[in-house]
C-alpha cells in the first residue's frame, strides 16, 4: 500500500492548518509542535507515512506519545504533561526531532498499523441533552456509527457541567463545557438508554490492553484534564455492555439499522465521521438514511463540520443536525453550534 499519497507542501501545508485551527489556544504544545514540523522536511517525511485518508498530524503526534508512554524514562517525556507530572515546559524542538529521527522506523509503523479513533467525550455535552429532550422519559435504542471504543454510548453515565456549574448526573466522568449562547434544550430527567451499538470498521475493546493505551495516546499531551476523563471513562465502559459491530459498507448499516426494535424509538448519530467520506459516498449515506427513514420512525443526528453537510447554514464550524423520521416524512432542524472537542456550545433552538 502507499502511505505516500501526498506532495511534501501538501503536508506542511495539513500540519499549519492544524496548528491554526484546532490547536491555537487549545494545545500550547501540539500549536508549537506543529508549526515547527511543518518547517521540517526530515519529520514531515515521517508523518507522511500515514495512511491515505487518515488525518496525519493527530496521527503523527499520537504515534510519539504511544512509544513515550512505553518509554516514560525518555528525557522527551519530562516535557509531556500526560506522561510527567511536574513536566519541564518549553520543549527544545531539537529534542523532539532527535527522538523522532531516533524511533523512525516504530513510528512509521504505528503510523501505518492504526488509524485515528478518537473519543471526544465531551461531544457529549450536547447529545446528551438532545437525546434527552427530544424522549423525554421514554427508553430508546441508540446506534453510533464510527464508533471507536463506544465512549459516547455511555453519555448517561457522566456528569455534566456547563459554565462552571454542576446540572445533572454523578459520575467520575466530568463533561464541562461552555454555553456562549442559546439554553440547554429541556428535559426532566436523563433519557434511559436499553441497547448500545457501536458500529465502526475497526472497533476498539478498550478490554483490550492495547486498545487502551492507543485511545489514551491520541489524546493531546497536554491535555491532562482529558487524558484522566477518558481513562474514568475507559473504567466505566469495561462495565457496560454494548454491542460492537464490525461494519463499513452502507448495505452492512441498512441490515443492522432495520432489525431494531420498532416499538422502542432509535437514533443513529455519528459524530466527525462523514469528513472521511468522499463526496459521493456521503451522499449514498443521506440517501440510506432517507431510504430507511421511509420504512421506521427513527431520529437521525449527524455532527460534522459546515462544509460537509448538503445545506449551507451560513454558519462556519461544527454543527449538530438532528433529522426526525416519521411515518415516512422527514423533519430536519439545526440544533447547535460548536467546535471539535465541544468546549463550548451554541444553542440554536
């Protein structure tokens, strides 16, 4: 398989973007990381090494951590807060590119054996609050596509706080996150989740020693808040029971959406999983949905960036879409507002 698929410019180009956009004032560390990678054609060379599809900075840097973490006595890990407690700040660059040139050849191959699977719990903090208002004290079935490791599919077992101030659930697991504008949609009490289905081409067991350690390495150095959410939530989900289902294909959804209860309502949500989708095969996708949404009731959410979704809401960033079907008419409203980690939300009902 080439793992090369992209120009050397191309590349740097990927990583400034990623600075720029998703790390500046969220990850001091990967912005810097970043943005002096990009400057280096010997580790962009590396990071190449990814595969196709794949988005190469996430995959590129959580590779790094994964060899740090089984290596914690590296002088590089002083300086990663996930790894060292009183971590040393101001990471020498030379040093970072020395224990890359060092681990080349481990590096291209976690690069080339995984793909990027994150767990954004906090995506929660809006589903959560969706779900519930709109089966407000009704037990529903819900179904995750690209699910990784199935983290969100316990959104009923965390604790949410937005603002700074405590709402509702108890749990190790901390969502917080800020309300810029809008009102949390309401409900009167959690909805009561009775199957959890996990669908992705490569589900994570997080039983699974590796799978663990893999999951917690995509999470960003120096996000240490995150890193001890997601192991609590790792804990947690060794003592659910949800059902992981290996599929890729759309006819594999199809079989698996339409054997569902029909008498317990169903939503099917993905969350930054269509931007891996060709165009064409997104819209394969909406018309499935459209397709099914003519033999069951059920409650379509997709939460994407603006540019993937057919409409243009006028609203640049990261949206949640929830589509109701039923009796065979479809209903579609823009719920929020947000960014990748959901950090903060707009409330657009």
């Amino acid at each position: 398989m080439d793992y090369r698929p992209y120009e050397l410019q191309e590349l740097k180009d990927w990583l400034i973007k990623f600075a720029n956009v998703e790390c500046k004032n969220v990850s001091p560390l990967y912005y810097d990381l970043s943005l002096k990678t990009a400057k280096d054609d010997q580790l962009v060379s590396i990071a190449a090494h990814c595969k196709y599809g794949q988005p190469l900075p996430n995959l590129f840097f959580a590779s790094v951590q994964s060899l740090l973490y089984k290596e914690p006595n590296q002088e590089l890990a002083q300086y990663y807060p996930s790894i060292t407690q009183n971590h040393k700040s101001g990471l020498p660059f030379a040093l970072f590119k020395e224990f890359c040139l060092d681990h080349q050849q481990e590096i291209i191959e976690l690069e080339q054996n995984n793909i990027v699977q994150t767990n954004a719990l906090n995506r929660t903090a809006y589903l959560l609050p969706i779900f519930s208002h709109l089966f407000d004290n009704e037990e529903i079935n819900i179904i995750d596509i690209g699910t990784s490791a199935g983290l969100t599919l316990n959104m009923d077992k965390y604790e949410y706080h937005y603002n700074d101030q405590y709402h509702f659930g108890n749990s190790l697991v901390k969502i917080k996150s800020e309300i810029k504008s809008g009102s949390i949609p309401l409900f009167n009490r959690m909805v009561k989740i009775k199957n959890r289905i996990g669908i992705d081409q490569n589900p994570l067991d997080v039983n699974n020693i590796e799978n663990a350690h893999w999951l917690k390495s995509l999470i960003w150095a120096d996000q240490v808040e995150r890193l001890e959410k997601i192991e609590n939530a790792i804990n947690l989900a060794r003592e659910e029971n949800i059902n992981f289902i290996k599929a890729s294909q759309l006819f594999e959804f199809e079989e698996i959406i339409l054997e569902q209860e029909k008498n317990i309502p169903l939503i099917v949500y993905h969350t930054h999983a269509l931007y891996q989708f060709s165009k064409e095969e997104r819209n394969n996708f909406w018309k499935l949905m459209d397709k099914i949404g003519k033999e069951r009731d059920f409650t379509y959410l997709a939460t994407e960036g603006s540019r993937v979704f057919k409409k243009d809401y006028s609203i640049k960033g990261i949206l949640v879409e929830v589509t109701q079907y039923k009796k065979g008419k479809k209903n579609t409203q823009l719920m929020a507002h947000t960014n990748g980690h959901a950090n903060w939300i707009k409330w657009l009902i």
